[in-house]
C-alpha cells in the first residue's frame, strides 16, 4: 500500500507541530510521499520583497513576480527543510516539483472570467508514475512542493491537495493506494469551532446533505471533494486529520475517513 | 564517460548565454551532471530583503539569514528553472542539493580564525555514488545546486567548484569521468584581458611557475587547484572554457585542457 500524505500550510509555520509530524511520517512503515503546501511564508517574505499577495474573487493570482517568491519558498526553502528534516530521521527523502524528473506535467489554467496568471491545473495523465514507482521501490521518499511544469520551460503554482488526489490517482493505476490529508483540525467537524465534533465517516451522501445545511467550513469544501474524486479514480482509502496523529490517522482510530 | 559540467555564476545572470548553453548542454550524448553555481541574482535578492551580503577577509560569511536566502534562490529559483528549461529541450533533469536523496553530505566548516557560519566541506565519502549512478543509468540528468547537508537536519552553503570536484571523483571511482568548468572567458589566459591568449593546455609545473610569476588571474585560482586534484583523484580529463562553447570544450577545440 502506497501511502500519499499531504501536509497543509498552517502546520508548516508551527515548528513544535511540524516536528512532531515529521517524526510519524518518518515512521510510517511501507512506500510514501509527502506533499507540501505553502503556509503563509510566502507572503510574509513576499511582503519583505514588496511582492503584494493579489486576489480576485477571492483566489490568488500568480503574476510572473509571484511565480518567483514561491518557486523560492514553496521548492527552495520549504522543500529543502523538510528534506533535510526527514534526512536527519532516517527518510530518504527527495524534494521535487513536478519539473523534476518531469514527474507532474499541468496545463495552465485557461483565461475565462479570472486571469489567474501561471496556475497550473493536473491531471493524472500528466503524472510520471514509472519515475515515481522506481524512486519508491528503491526505498525513496518523494517530498512534492505544490509546483509543477508546463513542458515548455515554465513552472506553475499548482494547488497541494489536487496534486496529492492526482498522484495518488495516478499510483492507484499500480498499486493499492490511500492518501491521509494532514492539516490543523482533528478531522472534519460537525461544528468548526468544536474539535470534538469530528465525524469519524462521512459519505457523498451525507456530504451533500451537510452541504445544502451550511454545516461544511468554507477549506473543507474543496478537500473534501479532492476526497471524494481520489476514491472514484480508485484511490483505497482517505483519511482527513490531524498532522501529530498521523500515525493514528493510518490506523485508523482517529480523523475522518472518506467513503 | 560520465560528464560532470559546472556552470558559473556570470552566465547564470545572462539569459542569452545560458540559453546557448543550455541547448549545447541538452544535446551532450552520454550520462551527464550539472552543477550550478550562484549568480548575483542571491545578492539582489537579500538587498530586497534587507539581508546584507557579509564578508570577512574577502569571503562571504554564511549566517542564517544568508542560508534561507541561498536555500531560497540556489535550490528554489535559480535549480528549478534549469530544470524546467532542460525538461523542454528533452533533457529529463532532476535538481537536486546534497540533502535530496542524501546526495551529497558535508562537514560544517570548523571555526578556526574565521567563523564561516553554514558552509559546508566536500569530500569524496560523503557523495552517495550509487545514488546517483543508478540516476544516470536511467538516463536522467542531475541537476545541483550548491548546497548540501549535514545528515543533522542543517543545510549548508557549498562552493560549487568543490562540489563538481568531489561528485566527479567519487563518480570516477566507477566509471571514467570527466569535468568541464564553463564560464563567461574562454579559458586559462596567459593576459586575463585578452580573450585571444587562451592556452590551449595547462600543467601542474605550468600552473606553478605562471602563479609564481603573478599571471593567473586571483578567481581561476582554485578553480586550477580543483582542477589538479580531480586529476589526482582519478578524474580522466578537466577542461575549463567559455559556456557557449560546450560541445567544443568537450570536443577538445576549445578551452584550456588541464594535463
């Protein structure tokens, strides 16, 4: 069983918590990959650099100034720490983007109402599994920072929990396949203020009822429809939790799982 | 014959060069390794960010703001974009620094009369030889920055001259290597401000009276001494010229050979 975990931003800018997650993750018996998101870094160096953090309709726009602070956070910072991180745990880990070994190919996101500038969306066919499955079966650990490549020399920023459905998507092709969505909440909550109100399941049934009730936090919707998307493509298993749980997420005894 | 290229800094700020290089790189034939070096691109940047260059006895000190800084635009910018450059002229590259994969692990830069802060020193041990020769082996072509780690969690700032030295050594212990130094000159000049006095070979007694006499220019100083040492430690061929002229440099026309 591959295991695709991916860990969120938040979690990223807390040392104590991202430090107790590396720990389980390097742990974690069987193939696995990381992948990462942002965190808040970029606009906090962003800001350093007088790189202002534009949205339109809510969604950051990557203009070409952009593109360059998160390619140097997101790959070089970030990745690179983590990297170093899971080295000094024992994990052979391999920071990349999806220009690396030419392992996640997107397509930039087509002007239609929002220019979102150099966005990429994935597809599992843009997914490089014979280069992933090798470092794998060689006992590596791929870290992906949330960047892929067009194939014509640009990179683009690209979302970390649809590269995670993707990739897992694409492994699940090959091999059993389960992804653990790792964030700051204990799972998916009945109330967003209560961290003891996590469902222990929930199903695209009941998801569309809470749904239509405004009972879903706003950042759940669309992890939560990664979720369901990954299980369709086959994907085993989805588990959404806690980062210091992760090893209880895998087991099964804590977080949310997706059916 | 495995081929160990470094690029230079100079050429990583001329976009038209490194384009002209980049394509000549592409098109080399047999197993291949880029080392890059820095560029100017990270003292503009810190100058942004208000972190200041530092030097102590003309070389730079390396504290934690300059490593997040070099970690940000070594391993992110600067290793990212080769990349994806060389990805869309079908040369599958791979960027690495020394952590990824456990490549390249160093020693921290004992603290004599100088403290250096995160600099890291090379030796042919720390250079995971199998690693990179099963890469190569399925035609992928690393891509370094200059940083490596300590296998404690550090990164460390890395000179990339040493860095291709030492890979290409330890490479050699396997299979016949060779090094090419590309830079913006067009070789060892006899008058470092004639471009036309390129000597068309160099030797260790050569070297040794020219630096006598004052007529090596202070910068291609250790890069002759990396040079002679990659020969002692079993390197096939060095030979240092102008980054367009890559193919003749491998071709053996152009550049100065070290014998």
């Amino acid at each position: 069983m591959i295991t695709v975990v991916k860990i969120g931003g938040h979690v990223l800018d807390a040392p104590h918590r991202l430090q107790a997650f590396l720990n389980a993750f390097a742990e974690l018996v069987g193939p696995k990959i990381l992948v990462h998101g942002g965190g808040k870094m970029a606009t906090a160096i962003g800001a350093r650099l007088g790189i202002e953090s534009k949205y339109v309709a809510g969604r950051r726009i990557t203009d070409e100034a952009t593109l360059e602070l998160v390619t140097m956070v997101y790959a070089g910072l970030l990745n690179k720490r983590l990297t170093a991180s899971l080295q000094s745990l024992g994990c052979n880990a391999l920071g990349i983007t999806g220009a690396d070994g030419n392992s996640i190919r997107a397509t930039r996101r087509a002007v239609a109402e929002i220019d979102f500038g150099y966005v990429g969306d994935v597809h599992e066919r843009g997914i490089h599994v014979s280069f992933l499955r090798d470092l794998l079966q060689r006992g590596m650990v791929p870290v992906i920072a949330p960047l892929t490549h067009d194939g014509q020399g640009g990179l683009l920023n690209t979302n970390a929990d649809s590269i995670t459905k993707v990739v897992a998507a694409a492994l699940a092709q090959v091999m059993p396949t389960r992804i653990i969505y790792c964030f700051e909440k204990a799972g998916v909550l009945l109330d967003p203020k209560q961290d003891t109100t996590v469902m222990p399941h929930i199903h695209a049934s009941g998801f569309r009822e809470l749904m239509a009730a405004g009972a879903i936090a706003d950042g759940m919707i669309p992890k939560l429809n990664n979720a369901f998307a990954a299980l369709d493509a086959g994907v085993r298993t989805v588990v959404i939790g806690q980062a210091e749980a992760l090893s209880q997420l895998v087991a099964g005894t804590k977080g949310t799982q997706i059916l």
